[in-house]
C-alpha cells in the first residue's frame, strides 16, 4: 500500500514537470508552424497599407526598436544609481527598508495599472499624449525594479577589500564606483539589462493605452527623431491588433517573429549568467 | 593652491555624486507614491459621484445606457473567482513540477525541463492569450455545444468562457510557481531530509511530509506571487475570456477587472471613464493587499 501511493506520487512529479516541457513545446511547435510561413522579407520590410496592397510589420519593428533604447536610456541609469546608492552609500535603516520596498512594490504593480498611470501622468499632466515617449516611461518604471536588484546583487558580490584598498590608497568613493565597482559588477547589470529587454518585448498591458498603435515608418530623416512624440505601437501591440480583427495571419507571423527575440534574450541571459558565475568563481 | 583646487573639485564631484545617487534610489519611492496619489485621485470621485453602493455592490453594468448603471459587482467577483480556480489548478502542477527539478530528477532531465520553465516565463501574456483563443476557445465550444445542448437558457459564447480564462491564467502562474518553490525546497537543509530517511521514511514520504512542510512559507510566497501575477493579467484573458460581464460561472462569458479596464478605455468618456479608473483602484487595493502579505511572509522567514 505504501508502495503504490509512493509510486502513484512519483508518478504525478513527472507527470507535471513533462506537462511543462510538452508545454512549451506545444506552443514552439503551434506557433512556428502557423507563423513561419506569413515571414518573409517583404514582411518584415514593409508597412501595412490598403493602397499598395502591402501586409508588413516595419513600423512597428521600428517602433518596438525605438521603446527598448529609449526605456534603457531612461531605466538603466536610474536603475544602476539606484542600486549603488543602496549599496554603497546608504547606512541600514528605515530610509533603505522603504526604497527597497518600494522597489519590491513596483515590481508586484500589474502592468495595467501601470498602463492607466503612465496614461494620466505622462499623457496628460505632462502633456506627452499618446506617445512613444509616453510608453517608454511608463515601461521604465516597470522594469527599474529588475536593473536596481540585478545590479544591487552584483555589486554585493565585489569583495570588501576592493573597496578598502582603493579608499586606503586615497581614491574617492566616486572613483572607486566609477574604476572598480561598475565594471565588476558589469555581468549582473547586463543580466538585468536582458531581462528589461524581454520584459519591454512582451509588454502590451502598459503600452496600449500609452503609446497608442501607430504602426507607419517616419518619411523624412526629421520624422524619426519626431516618432519619439509619436503614436508607435510595438510588435506586441500590433499582435493584439491583429487578434481582435481576426488578421490571424500577420497574428501568427508577428508571434513567431517575438517568440524568436524572446528565445534569443533567454540564451543571452544564460551565457551571462554562466559568465557570471565564473567571475564570481575566479575570486573566490 | 593648485593642490587645494583639486580637492575642492574632487569634494564637489564626491558630494555631486553623492546627491544624484540617492535621488535614483528615491525614484522608486517616488514612483510608488505617486501611482497610489493617482490611482486614488482619479478613482474616488466616481464612488463620490454614483454612490459607492451602485458601485461596488451592483450587478447591472449598463454605461452607455439612458439611464447608466456602473456596478461592478460580477466584474470584480469574475477577478476573485478566476484568480482562485487558476491558482487551485496552477500551484498543484507548478509545486510538483518544482519537487522534481529540486528533488527527484535526474541531472540531464533537469537540465531539459528547467530552461523550458524560464522560457515559459518569458512568452509574452498576448501569445498565451492567442494560443488560447485558437485553441481552447474551439475546444470548449464543442464541450459548450455537448453540455448545454438541452438548454433552452444557456448563452451560447464559442468558448470564450471563464473556464478558458482560468486554464490560461493557470499556465501562465506556472513558471513563477515553480521557481520560487523550487528555490525555496532547495533550502530545506540536507540534514532534515537524511533524518528522516534514516527513520526509514522512503524518498517520496520524505518529500512529502518533510522537505514540503520545511519549505512551506517559500511555497506560500509562490502561491501569493502566483495570485499577484493572475489578478493582474490582463491582456492574454481578454482575448479567451469573452468579455461580457456575467456571473463567473464556468461557461458564462465573462469580464474580469483587467479586461474591463482594456476593453473600454479607449472610448470611455465622462463618469463611464472615471468609473474604469475606480475598477483600476479596486485592482490597485488588491494588489496592495497581495504585496502586503508576500511581505510579511518574506520577514517571518527571515526571522526563522
């Protein structure tokens, strides 16, 4: 009797951890075959127009390109600062309890409700509308959490005596962040880095009511630095579009085109994180 | 004197840095505050308007009615009873799944089914909502079709029913689920589960009324961060979950607070607009209250 319930418990283990990877084999599998065959160059080239009788997703690979530089742009400073002030500067106490749990806040906010902020803040109290700008705040804010953590765990691991030295032999503690501390805790901060960028990809909740849906390429060389104050919808958005006026085909074609950045962000993240892994190694 | 300017420089760029180093750190603060200003600012003065009661505790949502009825009563019991069936169908498979990475698999196994977690985590909430509407919504049409086909009551929705909902919020809890669990059985210390083998206990009772019932508050705080992350969904299930506000009855097209939210704000105006913002601020005090008690779980385990 002990047996068979040991046995019958074993078996549901496996039974849930195959579920997983049929999982997301299954969606691999579903995705790429429906997606694979709508892309083609002229997909990804081209702009969705009536008139020419063009289906195509430039724009909003442009506009999707424009969100990730311009949320790090915006996120990574703040974030890195962030982190090393929490770990550099500040004494334990009630002001690091509230900052870091307020990061851990921010990082629990569905993105919805980010969405109907960052649409009344940024779109109408500092007037940016709907916007690509708009969108790239508002994302910033959501992925700051994951750069501050990241950065936070790789700066605790740069061993004490760095520090000690480079402020013995008379270094300022600026100097010290700036020479020793950030490129030793370069691994960490690109692995957050990634993360946001996956995060940004895949976002939808926050930027539809943000950065709108505009989906055109900019005409003129004076159009791609206005875009930024533009409606932009990103590929996510555009695949949401797509769904609800049942276009399955540009649907199943952006999805495929995602799922292969997404692919793309997860091996970045684990050759880093092995890299990681040896640097922390290397000293001991 | 060229000595003395140096050291005035490199104490202004100390002080500088100093300065704008503390104020990224108060950027989250700041941040925080002002999401709750605004969310509060811009959801209150609906409640003042209608009358909290035609809110919160009516049924009939009729915003663009003669007479408009803004109650959200079946929206937000949509949130509470999806989250809890997801959860109730997600934790079992996302726990067991994270007792066999941390405890029962054999390496190379591991090393195939945990990159499939991380990048599960990492498709975005629209796919899982396409994947859903294309094939789950035609599934529970024909289960829909084989039910009810004696009912002369039943509204028929092709699919897009709480039930498709739940099974997609379900998968999509799966991957936080697992790793923090996960992470949590791995700290369970070595000597604890050889004791009990050492009792005689075998592998599996061991990991089931050892390891577990050690883990138990890291397994808690995967359960409340799973339910954090399916009351906030809202794109994936506004594509498979019809999006009528009903009763969240299995095969009723429903409407959850989230998608209430994505549906109509693009066209809302006036009170029907302000009342969207008070669902978000609805939203908005769950989460809080979900974010609450994930931190109270957090300190009692390190004060353990």
């Amino acid at each position: 009797m002990r047996k068979l319930k040991d046995d019958v418990l074993l078996c549901l283990i496996y039974l849930a951890a195959f579920f997983a990877e049929f999982l997301l084999i299954g969606i691999l599998v579903y995705v790429f075959v429906k997606g694979f065959p709508h892309i083609s160059l002229h997909f990804l080239t081209t702009v969705t127009s009536v008139l020419e009788g063009t289906v195509g997703i430039a724009g909003n690979l442009v506009n999707t390109i424009y969100m990730v530089v311009l949320t790090l742009v915006i996120a990574v400073p703040v974030g890195i600062g962030s982190a090393v002030y929490l770990n550099e500067y500040a004494r334990p106490g009630k002001m690091v309890r509230l900052i870091e749990f307020t990061t851990q806040t921010l990082s629990g906010i569905p993105s919805i409700i980010f969405g109907l902020f960052g649409m009344v803040f940024f779109g109408v109290t500092l007037g940016l509308g709907y916007s690509i700008l708009t969108g790239a705040f508002t994302l910033s804010l959501m992925v700051l959490p994951l750069i501050t953590r990241n950065t936070q765990e790789a700066l605790k691991t740069v061993p004490e005596s760095y520090r000690s030295g480079a402020i013995g032999m008379g270094a300022g503690k600026w100097y010290v962040i700036r020479t020793i501390l950030l490129p030793s805790a370069m691994p960490g901060i690109m692995t957050g880095i990634v993360l946001a960028v996956g995060r940004i990809l895949g976002e939808s909740a926050a930027l539809l009511f943000t950065a709108g849906s505009g989906y055109f390429l900019p005409r003129s060389l004076g159009g791609w630095f206005h875009k930024m104050v533009e409606s932009g919808g990103t590929l996510t958005i555009q695949l949401y579009l797509s769904m609800e006026k049942a276009q399955y085909d540009i649907a199943f074609g952006i999805a495929a085109v995602l799922l292969c950045m997404v692919f793309c962000m997860n091996l970045l993240t684990g050759l880093l994180s092995n890299k990681l892994g040896d640097t922390t190694d290397g000293r001991g | 004197m060229v000595r003395y300017r140096t050291d005035t420089r490199t104490r202004t760029v100390e002080k500088a840095a100093r300065i704008i180093f503390s104020l990224c750190a108060f950027t989250a603060v700041a941040a925080v505050f002002s999401i709750t200003i605004y969310m509060i600012a811009n959801g209150v003065p609906a409640v003042l308007q209608a009358g909290w009661k035609e809110i919160l505790f009516s049924s009939v949502w009729q915003p663009a009615a003669q007479e408009p009825s803004f109650g959200i009563l079946y929206v937000i019991l949509t949130s509470v009873v999806g989250t809890f069936l997801a959860v109730l169908l997600g934790v079992p498979i996302g726990l067991f799944t994270a007792v066999f990475l941390a405890e029962a698999a054999p390496g190379w196994l591991a090393a195939v089914i945990r990159p499939a977690v991380e990048l599960l985590a990492g498709i975005p909430s629209v796919i899982y909502g396409v994947l859903g509407m294309m094939i789950l919504n035609p599934f529970m049409y024909r289960l829909e079709q084989r039910i009810f086909a004696d009912s002369w009551t039943h509204q028929f929705t092709g699919g897009a029913n709480l039930l498709s909902a739940v099974i997609v919020l379900a998968v999509m809890i799966l991957p936080t689920v697992i790793s923090i669990s996960e992470a949590a059985l791995r700290a369970v210390p070595p000597e604890l589960k050889a004791s009990s083998l050492a009792l005689g206990a075998s592998p599996v009772e061991t990991i089931f009324q050892v390891t577990i019932p050690a883990a138990r508050s890291g397994i808690l705080a995967a359960v409340v961060l799973g339910v954090g992350r399916a009351v906030g969904e809202a794109m994936a299930i506004s594509l498979v979950s019809g999006n009528a506000v009903n009763l969240p009855l299995p095969f009723c097209s429903v409407r959850f607070l989230t998608t209430a939210i994505v549906s109509e704000m693009g066209y809302a105006g006036g009170l029907h607009r302000q009342v969207l913002f008070t669902i978000g601020l609805v939203l908005f005090v769950f989460i809080m209250m979900i974010n609450g008690i994930l931190s109270s779980i957090l300190k009692g385990e390190k004060r353990q």
